[in-house]
C-alpha cells in the first residue's frame, strides 16, 4: 500500500484515526476501533483543508477494516456533512468489515447517492486497494 504523508490523527477513548495525502487531492484515513465525533472531525477537517487545494474535486479512500462500531450520531452528522459540502464533490471510497460499520455506511450511500454525489462502498478490501492504487497511479494536474 502506498502511504504518504500524515497530515492528521487523533486517538478517542475507543477508537483511532490518521489520515495520509498521497498527492493533492487525494486523501486516505485509516480507522481502527469505535468511529466517534473525534474521529468525524478529522475526517471533516481534513477534506475541508484538501478541498481548498483541489479545484476541480478530490477522492478521499476510507480504510475502515479496523472500525467495530460508530456512535449513531457520526452516521447522521458525516450524512449531513457530505450533503452540504458545495462542488467540487468529493468522491469518497470506504471500505469496512464490520457488519454494524457496513450497515452506517449503506444508510448514508442511500443518501449520497440520491443526492447526486459521489460514493463507492467496497465489499473486499482487495477490490478497495485495487482501486486506491490505480489512483495513486494517475496523473494529477
């Protein structure tokens, strides 16, 4: 897997969260333990700082094979969230293990995906680190 720079992190009481930039406009969190409001809002706060250096969009890759659980609250603020976020949109990929974790982000694929936005969700992590790496291969403008 290709890393990249840290540019973010923090430890909650039951979770953690780090966020590496492999190149302008593309972003990767890595989740292990329980997603809570900490956790949402280095999500938030670093596609916030990264969309201001992308013009013309960003995809942001969420390796959640770590997460057990989220607090309701992460699922309906993160939805809430993303609805409001103007253009450029951010293409966001998630993938998960968990099956609480996997039934959060179908709620919220509903929603983003009626709304016209961007939202891939992966079955297997090896289809997810396929597609990761295709895009650490593209050239970026």
């Amino acid at each position: 897997m290709t890393k990249g720079m840290r540019v973010d992190g923090v430890e909650s009481e039951r979770g953690s969260i780090e966020v590496h930039r492999l190149r302008r406009g593309l972003l990767r969190s890595t989740v292990h333990g329980h997603i809570d409001l900490a956790i949402l809002s280095v999500l938030t706060r670093t596609r916030d700082a990264e969309a201001e250096l992308c013009p013309n969009g960003l995809a942001y890759f969420h390796d959640w094979t770590g997460a057990v659980g989220y607090d309701s609250q992460v699922r309906v603020e993160a939805t809430r969230y993303m609805l409001a976020v103007p253009k450029p949109y951010t293409h966001v990929h998630i993938v998960t293990q968990s099956r609480i974790a996997n039934m959060g982000v179908a709620a919220a694929a509903l929603s983003l995906q009626l709304a016209g936005r961007p939202f891939h969700a992966y079955i297997t992590p090896a289809s997810f680190e396929r597609e990761f790496e295709r895009q650490c291969s593209l050239r970026y403008s």
